[in-house]
C-alpha cells in the first residue's frame, strides 16, 4: 500500500504546499474492491507554524477521498519520541513512512 499512486500523489502535493521533514501513513480504509476508501498521515513539518501547515493541507491538497492529518514540528515530535507510550512514537513504530 505503501507505493499507491494515490498516496504518492497526495504526498506530492503536500511536500509541494508546505514545509516537510517525513509524511507517514498511520490508517487508512480499504472498500471490498481493496481501494483505500480513507486515509491519515502524520505529517512531519520542517516549519513551526504547525497550524499554518494543517490548514495549507486541507485547502490545498486536491483529494476525493475523506483524510485527515496530524502535524508535528519536528522538535515535538522529538520531544514525544522520548515516551515510548506517546502517539508519536506509535505512528514511528506501526506507521508506513511515504516520504523523508
């Protein structure tokens, strides 16, 4: 699932929107016919503006499919690598990494 034209063509138009260190896919849904129906990505920012960055996503990314994102800074996601129990380092370990 990892080299799905749709996810790769998502993920261009991300790191083309914005700032981005790693782009990893935590979830997504497949219908019967095995196509991802639905999709989240925690999105590594190389920016500080984290919301700036969400919102640039959202209005930016052109998708027919639901999906949400979860943006860090690159410092916090290293501060929540340091707990093992943190999302952060769920989504490191569970998580496909698309892009960095």
């Amino acid at each position: 699932m990892q080299n799905s034209p749709l996810l790769q063509g998502i993920v261009g138009q991300i790191v083309h929107l914005v700032p981005v260190q790693t782009v990893y896919l935590f979830s997504r849904k497949v219908n019967l016919e095995g196509e991802i129906s639905s999709f989240k990505l925690c999105v590594i920012s190389a920016g500080e503006n984290k919301q700036g960055v969400e919102r640039r996503i959202y209005l930016g990314v052109d998708c027919d499919l639901p999906f949400d994102v979860v943006v860090y800074t690159a410092a916090e996601w290293e501060r929540h690598l340091q707990n093992p129990h943190s999302f952060a380092a769920q989504v490191l370990l569970k998580g496909q990494k698309l892009y960095g």
